[in-house]
C-alpha cells in the first residue's frame, strides 16, 4: 500500500470483528514503524506497554477503560498503552526547560511515534482507535509503569468490522495561512 493510500483509508475504528490473533512479529511491525518517527534531539522517549492475551485484555477494558469506551474495544487483538519519559524532549541537559512548551515536547514525538504505527496497521488490514479517555491510576497500577513516564493515549488494534466514511474536513483556507 502507498503511504498516499493509507493515509486516505485509515479511520478510527469502533467496532472490531473477532478474527485470528496477531502474531509477534505484526506487532514488532508496526513499534519499528513507531521508532522511525522523529523525535526531539533523537531523545526517543516513547514507551509502548502491549497487551494481546484476551484474558489480559478484558482486564484492562473492565479496569482502565470507562464503559463507553470499553465497549468500543471488543474483539481487539491488542491494546498498546502508550507513554513517554518526560523531562526529557523538550529540556535541556540541566533540566530546564527549552522553552515554554516543556514536556509537551514528549507528547509531541509520541503523536509523532502513533501516526507511524497507526498508518503501518492501516498498510497491514489492521484497524486503529485512539482512546484518551482512561484510568491513568489504574494503567499505572495494572502495568507497572514508573512514575519518570508519562501515559498517552491508548491505542485499540484488531481487525475492523466496519467501514466509516471520512469524516468532514475543514477546508485548507480555515487551517492554513501563506504569507
């Protein structure tokens, strides 16, 4: 699939169909797609915490996820819990700060880091949803993640059983200004 092609073709998938399990080497896939994006300082600071056993996936959607978005998670073959160390991008070696963005810097190069796999998935059949509505203490808890990482989004990957349409977009005009 041409990049072009995937870009126009990856939706947000809400509904997943209960299909064959995704294998090591899928998954290793579509982090080497992640790794690939460009970081601040090449500081690469994005971490991924991968479930894909159904016991431990059920776990999660009935522990960290509120209903709404657990129901919007069944039949996924994996959830990968995104993070970044913070202090890190975005600081220099003192600890201070850039400039006013901050750790922001971090959650820039995981969004960074997502596109990439999530425009992989797209290549490989495999549907995506990006969920920020979560159980931060309870993905804390569950995954054991150290207090330096700060958690993202969580990512649902599986196979879809829909086909949404594109949404809207705004026009160019509205986005972006020439001078």
């Amino acid at each position: 699939m041409e990049l072009q092609t995937a870009i126009e073709t990856r939706r947000s998938i809400r509904k997943y169909a209960d299909g064959k399990d995704l294998s090591k080497d899928t998954l290793d896939s579509l982090f080497l797609a992640a790794q690939k994006a460009p970081s601040w300082k090449n500081t690469q600071t994005g971490r991924y915490y991968c479930i894909s056993s159904k016991d431990k996936i059920e776990e999660f959607r009935n522990t960290c996820l509120p209903e709404s978005n657990a129901n919007k998670t069944v039949n996924v073959k994996a959830l990968i819990i995104t993070t970044f160390v913070h202090s890190i991008s975005g600081f220099e070696r003192d600890g201070n700060p850039s400039n006013e963005f901050g750790n922001c810097w971090g959650a820039y190069d995981l969004g960074l880091q997502a596109e990439n796999l999530m425009l992989k998935a797209t290549e490989l059949g495999l549907g995506t949803l990006v969920i920020g509505m979560r159980n931060e203490e309870a993905i804390r808890k569950m995954l054991s993640i150290p207090e330096t990482e700060k958690i993202g989004a969580v990512l649902a990957l599986g196979y879809p059983d829909e086909s949404p349409t594109m949404p809207k977009k705004k026009e160019l005009d509205v986005i972006v200004k020439y001078y």
